[in-house]
C-alpha cells in the first residue's frame, strides 16, 4: 500500500478508524463522451475508509477491519464493476462505474452494514483513487450520516 495523506474529515466522535486497501477490477463507462473510459479497462483501486464512533462493540473494536475488507475487497478485487448489477447500470448516470459513483457506492455497501452493529458506528469518508493522479473522496451529507 502506498502511503497516503488523506482529507481529514472533522467530527465529534471520539474514535476514528481508517482501513486502507487495494482491489484490481475492470470497468466502462457507458456514455459516448466517457472517450478513451468507454472501452473495457482496469485499474488498481486504491481505497481507504474512515468511520468514526463514540462506542466500542463487545470485542473492544469499533468496526472489525477483517469485515470491513471482506465487504469491499471480498466483492469487488478481480472483478468486472459493471457486472455488479445490484449496484450499477448502464441507464442512469448515477450508476454508472465511475469514480464518483464507486465512492458513493462502497460508502453505501459500509454504511449499510454499520446499520447493522449495536454501536452505531458512522462511515464518514470513502477516498478510491484510480490512478496515481486521479481520486474522489465521497463524504455523506450530515443527514445521510
């Protein structure tokens, strides 16, 4: 994993979490003006998490870093996004595989389980770079947190 500064997100929790992590998949972006991006390629996703939280569970953790790989890397390393039909599509832009909308859609994945957890964590950022000079960072506005 390469070192990386990431944004920082200010927040009142007393904990704060980030899981770093890498998966290699392919994608198209399913528009004319996408250019070179509408033909099938891949990239190595450089991804890192931040999730905050006042509690910890019953194990001390705030979130388990092993789930929240297996979330993301689990469903995602070595795999084509476009085929991850639950997620994205080619009708609407606000499914298509770019950046952006992998951002919003791990932040979803995460939060989604977060839900889950008797602690209530909260996802606040989700940084993806594509490439070494391109990233997004996805951050939820305050009342989707």
């Amino acid at each position: 994993m390469i070192q990386q500064i990431y944004p920082q997100v200010q927040h009142p929790y007393q904990f704060e979490l980030n899981k770093d992590m890498q998966f290699a998949a392919a994608h198209f972006v399913p528009h004319d003006e996408a250019g070179k991006c509408r033909e099938l390629h891949g990239h190595t996703y450089f991804v890192n998490i931040t999730i905050a939280g006042d509690d910890l569970d019953h194990t001390g953790f705030l979130v388990n870093f092993q789930q929240v790989k297996k979330l993301i890397h689990g469903k995602f390393d070595h795999t084509v996004i476009n085929d991850h039909k639950e997620l994205f599509n080619d009708q609407n832009p606000n499914d298509f595989p770019t950046t952006e909308v992998v951002a919003k859609k791990i932040w979803e994945i995460i939060q989604e389980h977060l839900n889950t957890l008797p602690n209530s964590p909260k996802c606040l950022q989700v940084f993806v770079r594509e490439t070494p000079t391109s990233y997004v960072v996805y951050r939820p506005k305050a009342g989707d947190r």
